[in-house]
C-alpha cells in the first residue's frame, strides 16, 4: 500500500538544508503541506538567510506539491510557537512535527564556553521541546500527532568535543520517553531518527569513499515512515544512513542481586563488577525496577 500524507500538515524545522530539506521534500512529495522552517543560519547557528527556506519551497511547489515558508528559531519559545501559528494560520491543522533543526559548537570542554553549550542546548533539546509544547494541545483535540524528534549517535555513543550537543541529543530521548506516554491515548506517537548524512555539518569529517553513499536523502524514508498513520510505535530509535535503517535499544544487564537484609559494601561492588556490567546476559531495558522482583523472589524475599 502507499503511504500518502493527503489532508495532513507538516512543520518540517531546519528544512532549508541537508536532512530536514529531504525529509520536507518527500513528505510534499505524498502529499503533505508542508510548514518549510528555517532561519537560514551558518552551520554554528550564526546569522539568517530567509532564501534558504524560499527556495526548498519552490522547489516543493515546482513539484507540484505544497508548501510554506518560515523564518523562525526553534530556540526561543515564542518564535517556535510561530512556526505552529504558521502551519494554523495557513491550513487550519497540524498533524506532523519533524523537529530536526540543528546547530554545531563543538569544541574540547576545557575550551567551551557555557554560552556555546547553552546556546547548543536550546537549539537541539529546547527547540525541539518548544516546537512540541506548542503543538501538543492541537495534537490532542485532534487525536492525532507524530512527533519525529532528531538524536545522534554522539549521544548514544559519544564523539570528542561534542559535550554539548551529546548532551542534548542524549536528553531528546529522555524527552519522548516519557512523553510517549502522555501522547498515548490520543494517538500521538513520539520517536526518533538517529541519522548519519554528508550535509555541510558533517562533509569534513566523513571518510571519502563513504560519504558519497551517505545521502540525505537515502534517511528520509525512515522519518516519512514515523510520521505516518501506518506508525503505531512510539519512544523507538531509528538509525537510518546509506539506505541502511536499525533501531538503537539501551540494555540492562541480568546483574547480581545482594541480600537486602545485610549491608552492603563497595568491596563486594569491586568484585562483582564484571558480573554486573557482563554484557552478555544484557536484554531490552525496562529499568531496575522490571529485575527487582524477579531478584528479590530469586533471593526468598518475596513470593
Ligand atoms: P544542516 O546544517 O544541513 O541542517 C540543519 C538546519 O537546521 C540548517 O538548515 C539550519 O539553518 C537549521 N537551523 C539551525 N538553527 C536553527 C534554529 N534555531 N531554528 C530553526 N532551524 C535552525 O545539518 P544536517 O546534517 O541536515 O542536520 C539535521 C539534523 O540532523 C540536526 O539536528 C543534526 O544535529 C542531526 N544529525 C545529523 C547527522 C549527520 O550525519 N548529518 C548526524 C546526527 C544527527
């Protein structure tokens, strides 16, 4: 069956370049109306350029489709607030929110300055956080909502001189974590792309011979996926680079499991370690409280 987005609105951020402008493209393509936001900044997120929005929306509208443009950071609550007006104002709805709109500072963290951090933290977690919060009440009266949130493997693995923007990353999804819950029973569904792409953010540091596989355009599909109705997941990862699509799943080790009744010590930490972090007995995690009870009945404490 096609997926198509027919009678729903898209607010796509950061959609002038790279990713977001794929994503924009091909959710048009099938479709959607499309909110094309974009401040049209330098890659540290410096300066403004409304052409860059202008011009994905031409071409959207060259193919046929329908889309607009919007100037407005995603890093202040009201001007991300403007971005859901717009998709209101224009259509009258809203139905997706592709929250991919990202900025770079990195920098060693004795180097960085708690500006570049902050302003880091705004863009990616906060900016995402704004753009939902506006959206969420229209999300609910509607029984309806996808939410594609944009995270990294530089926060769930890590990369050097990337304190900041891991952190942020990493907290996006923390975010719909907890938020999937809330958007449960109203059919709104919060996931996140985990992507690898040679845009201008990423095309000093990929290896050559690679990067040219690694086209932005080769991730959306993933991210058109989850913000269809055929989605019926929420709080998953997707990774998705070079035509290749897994989920990322944090794990939680079977562990080892004291007697509550005694002390007890760091020593027994020490020598235990292995066994605790031994990866090999790791399943999907559901926190320490899904292994508590299990534990505790293994140990004769409860029935
Ligand atoms: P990009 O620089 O080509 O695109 C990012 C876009 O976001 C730009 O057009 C920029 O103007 C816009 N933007 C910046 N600040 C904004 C703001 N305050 N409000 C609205 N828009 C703003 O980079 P990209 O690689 O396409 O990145 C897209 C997203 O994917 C980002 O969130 C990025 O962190 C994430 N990401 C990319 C990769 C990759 O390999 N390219 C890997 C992991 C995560």
């Amino acid at each position: 069956m096609t997926i198509r987005y027919d009678n729903r609105v898209a607010i796509v951020t950061g959609a002038g370049a790279g990713l977001g402008r794929e994503h924009a493209k091909l959710l048009a393509s099938r479709g959607a109306k499309v909110v094309v936001n974009d401040p049209g900044g330098a890659v540290d997120g410096r300066g403004s350029a409304n052409a860059v929005a202008d011009k994905v929306v031409e071409e959207i509208k060259a193919a046929g489709g329908e889309a607009v443009a919007n100037y407005d950071s995603v890093a202040d609550e009201k001007s991300a607030a403007n971005i859901v007006k717009t998709a209101m104002d224009t259509w009258g709805r809203l139905d997706i929110l592709v929250a991919n709109a990202g900025v770079l500072r990195d920098k060693a963290f004795v180097n960085m300055s708690m500006e570049d951090f902050e302003f880091v933290m705004k863009v990616h977690l906060m900016g995402t956080v704004y753009c939902t919060k506006a959206a969420w009440p229209i999300f609910r009266e509607r029984q309806y909502g996808r939410v594609i949130v944009t995270t990294s493997g530089s926060g769930t693995v890590g990369n050097f001189g990337q304190s900041n923007y891991g952190a942020a990353k990493m907290a996006l999804n923390g975010f719909i974590n907890c938020l999937r819950f809330e958007g449960a029973k109203y059919n709104i569904m919060l996931n996140a792309l985990s992507p690898s792409a040679k845009t201008r953010m990423t095309e000093n540091l990929l290896p050559p011979g690679v990067a040219e596989y690694m086209r932005p355009e080769l991730v959306s599909p993933v991210v058109a996926y989850m913000a269809s109705e055929e989605c019926k997941v929420s709080g998953y990862i997707l990774a998705g680079t070079a035509g290749t699509f897994a989920r990322v799943q944090y794990f939680m080790t079977e562990g080892v499991a004291f007697d509550p009744d005694k002390p007890v010590t760091i020593e027994m930490i020490q020598e235990n370690f292995e066994k605790i972090t031994d990866l090999k007995t790791a399943t999907p995690s559901v926190g320490l409280m899904g292994n508590i009870e299990r534990q505790l009945r293994e140990l004769g404490k409860i029935k």
